[in-house]
C-alpha cells in the first residue's frame, strides 16, 4: 500500500474546520454503511452545539462525532469525488462549509509482492509554528484509508497489519492502545497491538457475512497514563470471498400456465440469495434451467430469465389433456454464473398447466331410448351420457343440456347430475297416453362456459332421445265434477233426484263398465245405483239442516272400474236447495221483564224465522182474541218488519209473572204463522225502570238449571259428610286393632304376664289347684256378675260357675284342658271382646288338684304330639316352640 499523505493550511484558533478542503483516499468500491473518513471542527470554547450535514445527502451521511459514512454501495470513478461538508451551530444558527475530495486507491500492479506485503506504518502527524514564545506543536487531523483485510485467511497469526507510531517516540516513552468492536468491544480479541512498538495484528480469521467492517480507534499515551497524540480512527474493511452457495428461498416452486398459452407467456420468478457481497461478483447470481420432465411435445417449453429469475414460455402446444404438469430443475450460480469457479444449488419448480374450454361436450350416442308410465310427474325417463376431455367438475367439464325440439308443451326438462355429467330427463307435466303414445326429443349440450377462442370444434354436440309413453289403467272421472243441481226443499224420501255418472279415460283397455257408490252423505239423504249411477233421496232434504250450508248440501260419490289394478274416481254432487215456507216465525226473547204500572212499561220482541226471503219477514204482530185478559192487559205494535213492542194497555198490573200468547205471520204464499207465549215478569220499579220489590225475585222462581245446580251441590256436601264420618269410624277400629294386633316377636304380653296374685310361694297358698283336673260340678248357665274388680284381691262375690266337665282325671291333657276354657271364655256374654284383655275370676280353695308344680303329662314327651299347637295362632306360638317339633 501507498504511504498514506494529506495536506492542510495553517490556522490560526477559531471557530470552524481546519481546513478548507479536505482530501482523502478510500478503496475504490464502496459499499452502504461504509465509513470513509472523519472530519475535525474545532471550538474555541468548547460548548457549541453543531449539527453536520451533507451536500449529498443520498450517497454520504455525517455523525455527530463527525465520522463520514457511505449511504450505498457505489463504485468511485477515476476522477475524485467531491461533495461538501457542513457544520451548523444550533443556537446561533451559523453555519460553516468545508469541502471533501475523495480519491480511489491507487492500483499496484509493477509492484513486488515483497514491496505489496510492507507494513504500513501510521504515524500521529505534528507541526511547528513560530511566534515569540518557544516553538509549540499544533496539532492536525490525518483521514486514515481504510485497511482492506480479506475473509477466511489462512496465517500464520497474529498477522501483521499496520504500525502505529508517534513522532515523540524519540524523546517520550510511550504506550500504544486500540479501542471499538473487535479489540477491547465484543467480538474482543480480534485486533492486538504491541503497546511498545504500536504493531497492530489480527488474531483470527475473519467472516464478512458476520461483520463487514471493524471502526477502530488508535491511542499514544506516556507511561503517566497522559494522552499524548489525538487518537486517530482505524477502519478495516473485511474483503469478501466466494465463500457461501446460493440458497433458494423454497427448495420447490409452484405455479401455473393455462394450456395453450402463447410463447412469452408469463409463468412464476424463482428466487435465490447469496450470503456473499451482493455488490461483487461472488454475490451475482445467474439462473438457468437444467432438465424438463416430460420433455413433449418439446424439451424446450420454458425459460428463465438468468439474472431475474422469470420462467416463462418459450414453445407452444401447452395441452392438459396430454400434459397436466411439467418439473424444472433450476440451478442458480455465483461469480455471474461462471461454470468454473462459481457455487451453484438448485431448485425444483413444478408448472401446473390449469385447464382451459378447448373440448366441447361430445354426446356418447346418436340416439337414447326411454319410458314413462303416463300421468307420472318428477320421473326420469331416459340418462343422457357426455364426454368431455377438459378437467372434471370445472365450469369448462360442467354440461348444461337443452331441449332444441319435439316438446312444443314442455313437459320434459333436463337436469344436470353434479357428479357423473349426465343429463336427466325428466317429467314434469302429466302424459296421456291416449292423446301422445311417443315424444322424440332433439337435445344440445353445452358447458357452462365458452370455449376457448381459436378452437376448432363445434361450440355444442346434438342427439336424439326417444321417449315411449306406457298406458296405465287411469282412474274414472265424473262429468261435470262438482255437478250442481237445484232442488226445493221438503222433497219427499224415494224421489229421483239426478244421475251422476263417470267416465273411464282408458279407451284402449278391455274392462268392464264401472260401479257407483256413496262416499260421504253427511245428512244420509241419498244413495245411487251402483250400476247407471240414479241418485234417489232416502230423507226430506230440509234446507234448514245443520249440514246445509249458504243453502248447498254436498255429497261424494265414487266410481270403480275392474282394471289392474283397479282404480276410482270421486265426484262432489253439489245441491243447491231452494226454501220454501216451511217453517213459522218465532218470538224472541222468551222471557221479559215490565214493570207493574203504566209507565215505563214497553217490552222490545222480535221474530225469528228459519226461512229467507220471501218467505220470512215482514211479519205481523197480534194478541190472539182469547183469553180476553190479553187483550184487555196488553196491547202490541209493530216497530219494523222484525220487531214490535209490547206494553201494558191498563195503568196498573200487579206483580207477577204472566204468559202472554203472541201471534206472528210472516210473508210468504201461503202465509206460516204461529202463537208463541212470552213469559213476562211484572215488578215495582223505580224511577229508572228497574225492579226495586225482594218479592219479584221470588215471583220470578229459580230456573230448571239452577234448581239442579243446587241439588247436586247438596248431594255432594252429604256425600262428603258421610265419607268423613266412616273413615273417622275406620280409624278408630283401626286404632283400637293395632293395639293388640302385635307381631308376637314385639308383643311383650308373650314375656311378661300379669295375672292374680298368688302370694308368698305355692305352699302358703289356700288355692285348692285340684279344679285344674278335677273341678267340682256347677251349673253351666251360671252368670258371672257384673262388676269391676281389680285383678290383685279375692272376689268378694259368687264365684262363676263353668260347664261340667268329666270326673275322670286327664293327667298331662292340657290342650283339652285349655279348649275348653277358651270356649267357656267365648261363651260368657259377660265376657270382653276377644281382642281385649280377659281378666280371669278367682279359683277358690279346696282344689283337689294341688300344686301346679304336680302336673304330670299322661306319656313320656317322646310319646305325646303337640305339633297340633302351631295351629292355635300366635298366642301358642311359644308354646308351640317349647313342646312341639318332634325329637328337636
């Protein structure tokens, strides 16, 4: 490298650039972020302010610390490079200029390599200027070139960059320091220098696809720590190697060119990126193709552009139906593409050939054939089969079908099935096979969408489709249906009213003649023959029916034919009844109320008549002649032609309810007319007209409805009250039975039994026990006196008397001896219920029996069966227990 020179002009201290020009040498590419140089302003006082700037503001940035940093990446032309530098006091606003000429580094090319591998020797620059004091240094700022250091070297290190040295070395002992990124900043320990002799070393080899550029800055201190020399800025620039691949972005590529596209068409970019210098040729890619698979119709159907990456077509015959997608291998190189000493990769990219309109659909036969039964709808006769080449179920496959031809009613439409493509021919109006036995129909088929332009087929495909009407027996029809006839009413029952008869549309088929019958006669007024279909009334038709409506009655009939399978036809015969004066007017209301004098007393009455006009009103309203009270009470008057008013012809009536017969005649030829009684309630009223007296709601009685109302209100209130009264009896016997009705496990009666007190022990007793076998003779109609005693002292009365039993001793017969004292028991009327506690008399004295304890069983227990106690109930349960049950 070049000694590195500058050249500036004295100054004397003030405010401002050194310098009016500022030169410097800097490599010749220069990339974005670079830093170029560092420019000095100097400030007298120290606190200003200043912004830098730059005339060219899109190529060169200034930092605050006035460091010149490259905004691109540019390459410097032969001539210098020259812009302007400005420094502006933000509070004063002044403003100073210095400008910059840059010169690219210098080329060596007769140089040695020995003389290219000497190390640069940096030296802080001094001055000496004269005034009258002694000689003083004036110090000045060096723009350092930036050191050019390649990637990847191999050593030996540390490697040997620059030497940095100060022209007071000589008479100064100094200490050499470098400082930023790569020294004493992370990544540290990338750049040493010898503090004595000021050699600055790479420690390793350097990767520029990590960091581009190291900014260091150079130090001259004595052995005090003292700065003796500014520090001066030291940029070292990491030269890129060729030393990454490309890289695509996806190591396969999608896209997609319809079928038939024209040469030059547009298909997809494929990207790749290089870690390298984008700016130098190990960065520069180039693109090109390596295989096609297939490679028909040509090997050849695409391109790429190889610097951008652009596929596109090239060659045409792009065809789906034969080719529905092609495989490129792309391979990108660096070093512009050079086969020998560029890195290449590569790539996949798949084209998708999307399908276009060039295939019309292509019926699969000349002619279909089909059927259909007659009167069916929503049937599909006859399946229509297309072909169509381009990709299914895209509106380029997709067929619509349309009937050119041969259905002038439009009975037949034609649905498209989603799935297979077929048209479907369907019915959608009733067919008579008597009127058409064949439809033939001409079809077209076409797709959703028009074909491509420049096609060279017909836009749509015909066919023909034969259709076959099948006949069916059909059911019979009435004729007229409804059919309406006009009658009068009160025609008698077994007159002939009308003929309604059908007819059988199956003229082509061999059955019989057809059968009548009746389906619906609400009011059963009618019935037809079976066979010619005469309709004769069975009743009165009576227009003033329930089941007559606005003066129509309405019945159904059927016919039946024998066909197979056999079918019927229902017909409405509608009648239209025409009135007749029938039926006589009526008054309503039944009931009314008047009031017992003269004034107010009017009654308002209407007449009611089931017939119409003419033969209902005007009516006319009269009292009959007799009873003469009538008359002679009342007096009526006609208001309207439906009303009149009735009202007392006497000043006073007393209180009551009266009958009061009226005559109405209505208007019809010959006049109907009839007397209907009012029932009139005569009261004391009021000023107002209302009844005031208690005794008219007595005279008025209670009413049929009423009277039962309260009848059945009584009826149920005793009903209720009996209930109460026996479940009240029910639960009291019940009561009564729970008490004893114990279960014989819980009765504690079975444990522990009161009964008279016998005394100090059985030999202090008086009881003569020889009545338990041998009791003395007394009269069995002997009645127990009444009394209450308690159960702890002697009687004081006769002691009873129990029936005789025999004189021969039944030693151990102590089931004889129990019975016959239960039946005793049973027997006295004296007795309490069974249920009850018995309270047993006195036995007496004198008993031949003796002890209890003396009691000796006639045979051995082994000999005696007591088994017959388990059938005494629950009382002799443990009894039971204690003899019974065999050798247990």
């Amino acid at each position: 490298q070049a000694p590195i020179k500058a050249t500036c002009e004295d100054l004397s201290c003030k405010t401002g650039f050194p310098e009016d020009v500022h030169s410097a040498v800097v490599s010749k590419s220069v990339h974005g972020g670079q830093p170029l140089l560092n420019v000095r302003f100097r400030s007298c006082d120290g606190n200003k302010k200043i912004h830098f700037g730059s005339s060219e503001p899109e190529d060169f940035r200034v930092d605050e610390d006035g460091m010149v940093y490259a905004e691109r990446s540019f390459q410097l032309s032969a001539e210098p490079t020259e812009f302007v530098v400005s420094a502006q006091d933000k509070e004063t606003q002044q403003e100073w200029q210095m400008r910059v000429k840059l010169t690219p580094e210098p080329t060596f090319t007769g140089a040695s390599e020995k003389d290219q591998r000497k190390i640069e020797e940096i030296i802080f620059p001094w001055q000496q200027y004269k005034h009258s004091s002694p000689l003083k240094r004036q110090k000045r700022d060096w723009v350092i070139p930036p050191i050019n250091l390649p990637e990847n070297s191999k050593g030996p290190f540390p490697q040997e960059l620059v030497r940095i040295r100060s022209d007071r070395d000589k008479s100064l002992s100094l200490r050499y320091s470098v400082t930023g990124p790569g020294a004493d900043q992370p990544p540290t320990g990338i750049f040493i220098i010898n503090p004595i002799s000021g050699q600055l070393s790479v420690t390793k080899p350097l990767d520029r696809e990590q960091i581009a550029s190291f900014h260091l800055r150079a130090h001259a201190v004595d052995v005090n720590g003292n700065q003796v020399e500014n520090p001066i800025d030291i940029v070292i620039n990491v030269i890129d190697m060729n030393d990454n691949r490309p890289e695509f972005l996806h190591q396969v590529w999608n896209g997609t060119v319809p079928e038939g596209s024209k040469p030059g068409t547009y298909v997809m970019t494929v990207t790749a990126i290089d870690a390298d210098d984008p700016n130098a040729q190990n960065g520069m890619l180039r693109y090109r193709i390596l295989s096609q698979a297939p490679s028909s119709p040509s090997p050849n159907m695409f391109t790429i552009n190889n610097e951008t990456g652009d596929i596109i077509t090239v060659a045409a015959g792009l065809d789906r139906e034969k080719v529905q997608q092609y495989t490129l291998i792309i391979q990108a190189t660096d070093m512009e593409g050079n086969p020998t000493y560029g890195l290449s990769n590569t790539a996949t990219a798949v084209i998708a050939v999307t399908d276009v309109n060039d295939n019309p659909p292509e019926f699969t036969a000349m002619t279909f054939y089909g059927e259909v039964p007659e009167n069916r709808v929503d049937v599909i006769v006859a399946n229509l089969t297309v072909t169509d080449k381009d990709q299914p179920h895209t509106p380029a496959w997709n067929a619509l079908y349309r009937m050119t031809g041969g259905d002038p009613t439009g009975r037949f439409t034609i649905l498209t099935d989603p799935n297979s493509n077929d048209g479907l021919v369907t019915v959608v109006k009733p067919i008579d096979f008597e009127t058409n036995r064949m439809f033939v129909l001409t079809v077209a088929a076409e797709n959703q969408v028009p074909l491509a332009k420049g096609i060279q087929h017909p836009p749509q495909s015909t066919a023909t489709v034969s259709i076959t009407v099948i006949d069916v027996n059909e059911s019979p029809y009435f004729v007229p249906n409804p059919k309406l006839v006009r009658q009068e009413e009160g025609l008698m029952a077994g007159s002939i009213l009308t003929t309604f008869t059908a007819q059988d549309p199956d003229r082509y088929m061999q059955q019989t003649s057809l059968r009548y019958s009746k389906l619906s006669d609400p009011a059963n007024w009618l019935k037809i023959d079976p066979v010619n279909g005469q309709i004769t009334t069975t009743a009165v038709l009576d227009r003033e029916s329930i089941y007559v409506q606005n003066n129509m009655y309405n019945a159904t009939f059927l016919a039946s034919d024998n066909g197979i399978p056999p079918m019927s036809g229902t017909g409405t015969l509608q009648i239209y009844l025409l009135d007749i004066n029938d039926n006589a007017p009526q008054v309503h209301p039944k009931e009314a109320t008047t009031c017992e004098t003269l004034q107010p007393n009017a009654i308002n009455i209407t007449a009611v008549d089931p017939d119409i006009d003419p033969n209902a009103g005007p009516f006319a309203f009269e009292l009959p002649d007799t009873p003469a009270s009538i008359k002679r009470n009342w007096t009526i008057v006609r208001i309207s032609g439906d009303h009149a008013q009735l009202s007392l012809r006497i000043r006073f009536l007393e209180a009551g309810i009266y009958d009061v017969p009226i005559v109405i005649t209505d208007s019809g030829n010959p006049h109907a007319s009839s007397t209907s009684l009012l029932k009139v309630k005569v009261c004391q009223c009021d000023l107002n007209g209302d009844c005031t007296d208690v005794d008219r709601i007595v005279g008025a009685g209670l009413g049929t409805g009423a009277i039962i109302a309260i009848l059945l209100c009584i009826i149920i209130l005793l009903i209720l009250v009996l209930m109460f009264v026996v479940w009240m009896k029910r639960r009291d016997k019940e009561r009564q039975a729970k008490q004893l009705l114990i279960d014989p496990e819980d009765d504690v009666r079975d444990n522990i039994l009161k009964y008279d007190e016998e005394g100090g022990g059985e030999e202090d007793q008086d009881y003569d026990l020889s009545q338990l076998q041998q009791p003395d003779t007394v009269e069995p109609d002997a009645i127990k006196p009444v009394g209450i005693r308690r159960l702890d002292e002697r009687p004081i009365h006769a002691e009873p008397q129990y029936p005789v039993r025999s004189a021969a001793p039944h030693p151990g017969d102590i089931g004889d001896f129990i019975n016959e004292g239960l039946k005793a028991a049973d027997n006295d009327p004296t007795a309490p219920p069974y249920d009850s506690l018995l309270v047993f008399d006195y036995e007496g004295s004198g008993s031949t029996a003796g002890s209890l304890s003396s009691l000796n069983s006639s045979s051995s227990g082994g000999e005696q069966d007591y088994d017959y106690l388990n059938d005494w109930g629950p009382r002799f349960k443990k009894l039971a227990d204690m003899y019974g049950g065999g050798d247990d």
